[in-house]
C-alpha cells in the first residue's frame, strides 16, 4: 500500500505568519478605505455625500449600511488573525472563517461602489479598490491557513 503525501506546507510557522501578515494587511487596507470613503467623497460623488458626523449615520444607515459591514467584517478578520497568532483558533475554522469574510468585504464594498463609483475626480474609486483589495488580501489569509496544518 502506498502511504500518502503529507498536505500543508512543509514549514506550518512560516505559513502561520504569511496568513497573519496577510490577514492583518487586508483588514487595515479595508479600514483605511472604508474611513477614505466615509470622510472624504467629494461633492462629485454619484448618490452619496460625506458623512456629517454620527448622527448622519443613522439617516442614512440603508446608504453607508454596506460601508457598516465591512468594517464590521474586517473587526472579526482582525479578531481571528489575533486568535490564528496566538493559537487559540484551529487553523481548519480559522481558513473557513477569513475566506467567508473576504467574500463578505468583497460583497459589501462592490454594494457600496455601485453607488459611489461614479466620482468624478476618481479619489472614491480608489479608495473603493484599495476596499477590493483588502477583501482579496483577507481571502488569501484564508487559503494560507489552510495549509497549516497541526
């Protein structure tokens, strides 16, 4: 009988730290993003105007409310990453858990760049990809905890 190759990377701490590198990055680059977009939309923007302070949030929750999540998911990113350094999470749920919040950001802020994509000056664009991007970066801490193994 053929014994079967190990899966995982070969070296489990290496792999550990570039998921919490990875995490950590997207969950900073969706805050950054999400606050740009929040405080800085210029008048240009299409349907959306800056945030007057936090009682403009609740007029207008149905407006920022995906902004609201995925800074919300980014919070559990980093929460999970702490838990992954730490070791107090199983890789295995800890993979599952970063990979659904990465599709989640990626949702959210493609809901919110639908209504404020369309910016004259490109700033919230930007700030909108820079969202994208930490949202894919927080997919790829999943599938690199993935390969840890223990």
């Amino acid at each position: 009988m053929k014994a079967e190759a190990p899966s995982g990377a070969k070296d489990r701490r290496t792999a550990r730290l570039s998921a919490v590198a990875f995490g950590t990055f997207g969950a900073g680059l969706v805050l950054v993003g999400v606050l740009s977009i929040a405080t800085g939309i210029p008048h240009q923007a299409h349907n959306m105007a800056p945030l007057a302070g936090p009682a403009d949030v609740g007029g207008r929750l149905g407006e920022v409310s995906p902004l609201i999540a995925a800074v919300l998911a980014a919070g559990v990113v980093a929460w999970i990453v702490v838990m992954l350094a730490t070791r107090r999470l199983r890789p295995d749920t800890a993979a599952a858990e970063l990979m659904v919040l990465g599709a989640a950001i990626e949702i959210c802020v493609v809901g919110a760049i639908g209504r404020i994509g369309y910016s004259a000056d490109g700033s919230v664009l930007l700030a909108g990809v820079a969202c994208l991007t930490g949202g894919a970066a927080v997919g790829a801490a999943g599938v690199l905890t993935a390969l840890v193994r223990e």
